[in-house]
C-alpha cells in the first residue's frame, strides 16, 4: 500500500504529528495508528525504513513526501515520486 493511499486514512493529529515530526522516531502511537489502516510493516514496504529497529522510522522518501504534504506541494510530485510497496527495493523518484 502506498503512503498516498494510506495518508487519508490517519486522524488528522496523527497527520500532523508526521507533519511536524518529519524524520525523527515515530511513537508506538502514530504506528498503531498506520498500522491500523496498513497492516503491520514490513521489508517490502518502501515507506518503512528499517522494521527491525528498535525504534521505528519512516523511509527518507515517505518523509519527503510527508514533507510535501504538509507544504501542499503534493501536486507537483508525479506517480513516480510515490512511494509503495509495490515498488519494492526501488527507489523513488
């Protein structure tokens, strides 16, 4: 699932907390509240960085695109700028 499509799913103040907090560890909360929309992250998911870290981060192309969101620069950012799992081991972009 592509963060695009799992974005809306978030509460706004979980939004605004990836927002805000872009690139630092995200807390036990925020992931529980992804992982309710996505599943439990895996290897394959380009939007989670390392899943077997003691603490969880999101990739340097979900936080770019996080970034983007909250900047409302999402429009200029094309299909291959997103980021998914299906687009495993690929980088974005």
């Amino acid at each position: 699932m592509r963060i695009d499509e799992w974005w809306s799913e978030l509460v706004p103040s979980t939004r605004q907390w990836l927002i805000d907090n872009a690139g630092e560890a995200v807390p036990a909360w925020v992931l529980e509240q992804i992982t309710a929309v996505t599943g439990e992250p895996s290897a394959d998911d380009d939007w989670a960085a390392d899943v077997d870290a003691d603490e969880f981060y999101l990739s340097d192309e979900a936080t770019d695109w996080i970034e983007a969101a909250g900047n409302d620069e999402l429009g200029d950012l094309d299909d291959s700028d997103l980021v998914g799992d299906d687009e495993a081991g690929t980088p974005a972009g």
